[in-house]
C-alpha cells in the first residue's frame, strides 16, 4: 500500500462572502508548484462559482457539512449529491462545531460519510477530544473511538481522510505538542488499520487545529502527518499557501 499524498484543505467555516473568490484564486495561482493536493472548502453558497473559476487549476473544492440523505424534507439541508452537483470534490464531516453545536453523534456522521462515499465525494472525518478529556488522560481512547464509530464498516476502496482536530487547539492559538500529535497520529492509523487492515495505511491522516505559517513546518513533517486541515490561516491567500508550502 503506498503512502497517501499529502492534502492541504482550507475551511473557511462561514466566512467569505462573493468577493472572497479572487482569495482563492490567488491560492491557485501561488499553488500551482504544490508538493501535495490543496483543497478549499468554501460556504456551499460559494462553491458552484469557486468550482468555476478554479476550473482547470489544480485546486479541489470542497463542502463543509452534508446530510446523510441524498434528498429529501430536510429545510435547510444541503446534501453531497447537491454538492457534488454543484462541482464539489471532497467534503469535511463531524467537524467538532458540527458535533458540539448540532450534536452530531459517530453515528450520525457515518451515515453522513456513506451518504459522501454515494455521491463520488472524498470525505474528510474529523475527530478530536476536548480538553477535559485530555487533561483526564482520555485524550487516546476519546479519539479512536470517534475513528471506529465515524466510518462505515467498509470502504468500497473510494478514497477519504480522517483529520485529528484538538477541540481545544481550534481558533485558539493552541497546539499540542508534536510528541503528543505523532502519538495521537500513531494510535489513529492503528485504529484504521485494525478497522480496515491494510487499506488502511492508505489514508491521509490531516492535522488541524490553529495551523499557521508558523508552526506549518514542524506539524507537517511529523511522524504520520499527512498534511493539514487549516481554519483561520485559509482565509488569507498568502498565510495559506505559506503553509501550502511547507509541505
Ligand atoms: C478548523 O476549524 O478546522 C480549524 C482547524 O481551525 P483553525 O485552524 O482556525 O484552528
């Protein structure tokens, strides 16, 4: 099983407004040189328009959220056939906003990857522990519960990507140590390889949280870093292609 190539992917959460397109724009021309795969995950309302301007550039667009149906009576939903209809190619699920604020259980987000899986997209799972359940030394067990309880029993061989996310390294400047981010990294890869056996090697396991051109380097070239999952810092061309570029 080859190693996965490293993926860069911006979440730009509900920020970003029509006139933001030319930021991603100038993503994709400082991108062009990239060592790995870059993503930008827009609000769904921006991606039809991104998906055209970036057409042709190596730059993937993606969704934040999908339902776990494919339509349906659900006001306000958005689903991944919609998002890929609209010319998305990956989507992030179980953001730990989602999980907190919609209370969205790993079941729910497993239904949600399945419902990515359907629709041709690549899905990015997220997991991660709060800090009560690190500081309770429960940071390990937390985490690769989440990894067992998001994905599907089986993976049909389309690819995705689980991204750790501390929820109390997100927009908060904070970041584990590196020791302590390859030894989560290490316990999810054996988490997918115990879930998947040796498909599982072949997943990209993203980093994320407060990520920024400072730290890009040492994070990215940690033991089992797949690359990134980047909030705040892809809002703006130059901070996000500086991490780009440390890959
Ligand atoms: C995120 O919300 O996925 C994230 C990683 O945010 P930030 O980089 O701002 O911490």
């Amino acid at each position: 099983m080859t190693a996965p190539v490293p993926l860069i992917a911006g979440n730009w959460k509900m920020n970003g407004l029509r006139a933001s397109l030319s930021e991603a724009v100038a993503i994709a021309e400082g991108a062009k040189e990239a060592k790995g795969r870059v993503a930008i995950c827009p609000p769904s309302l921006l991606i039809h328009q991104m998906c055209e301007m970036l057409a042709g550039s190596r730059v993937l667009v993606g969704g934040q959220d999908a339902h776990w149906d494919d339509f349906g009576a659900f006001t306000g939903d958005v689903s991944a056939q919609m998002l890929k209809d609209a010319g998305a190619q990956m989507v992030i699920l179980g953001h730990s906003e989602r999980r907190t604020g919609y209370r969205e259980t790993d079941e729910i987000v497993s239904r949600k990857v399945q419902a990515a899986l359907r629709a041709g997209l690549e899905p990015i799972v997220c997991v991660g522990e709060t800090l009560e359940e690190r500081n309770g030394g429960r940071a390990l067990p937390v985490v690769t519960d989440q990894v067992r309880g998001s994905l599907p029993a089986e993976l049909t061989g389309k690819p995705f990507s689980v991204a750790y996310e501390p929820v109390w390294a997100i927009g908060t400047g904070l970041t584990p140590t590196t020791a302590e981010i390859e030894e989560m990294h290490r316990a999810i890869r054996a988490t997918l390889k115990e879930k998947f056996g040796a498909a599982g090697e072949g997943v990209a396991i993203l980093y994320g949280g407060s990520v920024k051109p400072s730290n890009a380097e040492e994070i990215l070239h940690a033991a089992e870093v797949g690359g990134a999952l980047v909030g705040g810092a892809s809002l703006k061309a130059t901070d996000f292609l500086a991490i780009v570029n440390a890959l």
